[in-house]
C-alpha cells in the first residue's frame, strides 16, 4: 500500500510515500535496538532532559503542525494548535514526574528487604490513527523513550507527512539518533515486524476491528500489547443538570474534530422533563458552528478525513432516519466538497438504528430518551463499547452512583470527557485494554521486576 498525503479540503494530492522493503526495516529496527541497548543505561532524568527539549520544539513550530494537519486530515487549524499545545504539556508532565516514578520502591516482604524496579525491555512498536495525529503518538512515544525503551511508529497511511514531522520533532529535541522511527511498511510486514523479537511490546490507538487483527499476531508472537480502540460514549444528562453548560460540553465533545475522535459524546442521552428543552438549545447551537475551510481560524468543523469517511457517516444518518428517527438539521455538503459534512442532529433515534448502535465518526449526534437512573445506564451499557461516559446532574450522589454503574474506563461528571497527562486513560470491553499516561501509562510496557536480598546464613 502507499502512504499518501491528500488534502481533504481541496481534494488534492500532496505526496505519496512507497512502502520501504524488508531490507531497510530491518536496518531501521536494528539501529533502534543497538541505540536502545544504551539508552536503557543512562539514568531517568538524563532520557528526560530530551523530553523536556521536545516540548519547545513543539511551541515553535505549532503553527507549521497546525497547518501540516489541517491540509492532511483536514483538523481545523485553531484545533490543530490545540493540540500541539496538548503534546507539549506531555512532554512537560513526563520531564518532570517520569524520574520519581521510576524509582524503586520498598515492598514488605520475608526477605530482609525487597525492591520493585521498573526496566525498559527493547522496541515498542507504535500502531497509530489519523485523527488525532500528534497528540495519539506522543501519548505512546514519550512514556516509552522516557521509560527508557525504543520505539517505531506505524502512522496511519493518510498522514504520512505528519509521521515524518513527528520524527524530526525527535531528533531536533537531542534523542540519539536510530531511538525512534517513522516506518512506511505493508500490512504483511506489520506482522513480520510484531514478530521481530526486537519488538518487546505494541501500543495501538484504533477500530476495534483492527485490534482484533493485530492482537492476534502479537498474541501468537507472545507481545504485550496496550489497545486503545473504538466508542460510543453516552452523554446523560439528568432534569436537575445545569443545560446551558450541559449543552455547551455536549456541543464540544460530540463536534470537535469533526466529531473524529473515540471519546466524542456519541449518544446523547436525556431526561424526559427537559428532553425538548435540551434539544431546542442544542440544536441552536449546532447550527451556529460554522463549516468549512480548516486553514480558515474562524471554522468549527473542518471536512472529514476523506471522502469516503462522508459516505459512510451519511449511510448511518440515512439508514437511521429510516428507522423512524427524525433529522433536524446538517448532512453531507454536496459534490463541491465531498468530505464536508453539515453538523447534524437527529430526534428520538430507535436503539436498533446505526446511530444508536454503531460507532459514529462524524459530526452526528443521535438524541435519545430516558425516565429515570436505571434507564439511563442500560442504555449506556447497551454498546459493546466501554471507553467514556459523561454524566450531568447537581445530585452528587446520583452521579457517583451512576459513574460506578457504566462499564467504561473514563466518567465525567459536569464535564466532557477528555485525556490528560497526569490520569490513566483507556477502555474496557471493545474498547481495548490496557492504561496510557500518567504512572500506568509510563510503566505498561515496562518490565516489572521484584529484587530481594536475604540475610547470608551465619
């Protein structure tokens, strides 16, 4: 397959780059592995001073990003600079939290004392999407270079430029060189590569369905894997909510980036007593984002990845109405610009319809029913998904009560839902195993190790 660069906006080709042979991954993997077999050595807080560099390489060049991602996954820029601000607070958080989490600690025992060490173990290979395309890679690279590991990355083959900026980021902010690489492989040398015993562990950020594949080839080669996949996350709203700001975060989390992103309120869940309320304020508010030009500083919402990401969503919306569902507003923009699609809301969507029931990519949000707690969290367990959940009411009780009933990994509560530096983040059921960032992100992929010493007898 080739890695192409094609701007969704202008529906333009920018740049095509060919898969690389066997010969030359293996060079790349090789330098990695004799690179990290001294980067293991230096201490945490000598692999860290290049984390921190690499937060003001960030802050220098976030205009250029922004731009890069807007012509290649068509991110709006305003979003686009959110973002490298968002790496770069990572870096920060690493540079200044990764040594003391990495020190040993002292565990009571029947030795006269013990140790928990935590060891780098080789390459990590890094399997990442497209919509996110900076802030999904850092999240895996710096626990892992700061850990004291190596690492590849896989970009998703849209992207590719994005990739290859991500690698001169590194190498300008003082990592050896060869620690990490942008790798252009096909799908067969993916498993060729998770089978290298170089490759000591494989972080993915994607569908379920390519969690299912890729977990099997690291399964049957013995690979630890951290999976963070798809979701449909509910956004329950209860009578005693605040709606204004209800509404507000609910227009956020459901239509930034286009509404590409894992953990974007999906299903939009509310009380019967102020369903029709909600909906009017809502539905205000959707149609006053603006649509268009991602370069443009004033758009909302930029044009989908591509194409055929449009068709596929406008499929669900059509199947949807269908089903008995009503849609008050947007849809797909029309030939002109083909991967642009209208934020849409739709009313009263049945629970077998595809908005209801399938993961949306795309700025569509379903509005649903329900009478009380219980119905609220069968509807948000309905998925086979289990990433995010938000849940608004003033009842502290009640949302406590509701955040511990939802299978999921994240709960917000007045909030959106949302990943940070300094919390583990990840799913359950399809939507992965496994935590990235903070402590359990950095030590995931690292080798635990138990040193005891006994007294010598006499």
């Amino acid at each position: 397959m080739a890695y192409t660069s094609f701007d969704p906006w202008q529906q333009k080709e920018i740049a095509v780059f060919r898969e690389m042979s066997d010969g030359i991954l293996d060079e790349i993997t090789e330098r990695a592995w004799s690179t990290f077999r001294e980067w293991r050595m230096l201490s945490p807080e000598e692999r860290c001073k290049p984390v921190a560099a690499m937060a003001n390489v960030l802050h220098q060049r976030r205009e250029e990003i922004a731009k890069l991602m807007a012509g290649e996954m068509g991110k709006p820029v305003t979003q686009g600079l959110a973002e490298t601000d968002k790496c770069a607070l990572l870096c920060r958080w690493y540079a200044e939290h990764a040594p003391g989490l990495l020190e040993p600690e002292r565990r009571p025992s029947s030795a006269q004392v013990s140790y928990v060490v935590h060891e780098p173990q080789g390459i990590i290979l890094g399997i990442m999407p497209w919509n996110f395309p900076f802030w999904q890679v850092f999240r895996f690279i710096i626990p892992a270079l700061a850990g004291g590991n190596a690492a590849l990355l896989k970009h998703a083959s849209s992207v590719p430029r994005c990739a290859l900026e991500i690698e001169d980021i590194v190498k300008s902010a003082g990592f050896p060189g060869g620690l990490f690489r942008t790798i252009f492989p096909s799908h067969q040398q993916v498993e060729r590569v998770i089978a290298d015993r170089r490759i000591r562990g494989v972080s993915l950020t994607g569908s379920t369905a390519a969690g299912k594949r890729i977990a099997s080839v690291a399964g049957t080669n013995l690979k630890k894997m951290v999976m963070e996949l798809g979701g449909s996350d509910p956004f329950i709203v209860f009578p005693d909510a605040d709606l204004d700001m209800a509404v507000e975060a609910a227009v956020f989390s459901r239509y930034q980036n286009g509404g590409q992103s894992c953990i974007a309120a999906k299903r939009i869940i509310v009380h019967t007593v102020v369903y029709e309320e909600f909906r009017a304020k809502f539905v205000s508010a959707v149609k006053a984002l603006r649509s268009g030009d991602p370069l443009d500083p004033l758009t909302d919402v930029g044009p989908l990845v591509n194409a055929d990401a449009a068709e596929e969503l406008d499929r669900q919306l059509r199947e949807t109405v269908r089903a008995g569902a009503k849609l008050l507003c947007g849809g797909r923009a029309g030939t002109e610009h083909p991967a642009l699609f209208i934020p849409a809301v739709v009313d009263d969507v049945p629970l077998s319809s595809p908005l209801a029931c399938e993961e949306t990519f795309g700025p569509a949000a379903p509005l649903m029913r329900f009478r009380d707690a219980g119905e609220a969290v069968a509807l948000a367990n309905s998925t086979p998904f289990g990433l995010g959940a938000t849940v608004w009411t003033s009842d502290e009780k009640l949302a406590m009560e509701t955040a511990r009933e939802i299978d999921t990994g994240t709960v917000a509560i007045n909030g959106f839902v949302k990943s940070e530096p300094g919390l583990p983040f990840g799913g359950t059921k399809e939507s992965g195993y496994g935590r990235e960032l903070a402590a359990e992100g950095l030590r995931e992929l690292l080798n635990i190790k138990t040193i005891s010493i006994f007294n010598p007898r006499g």
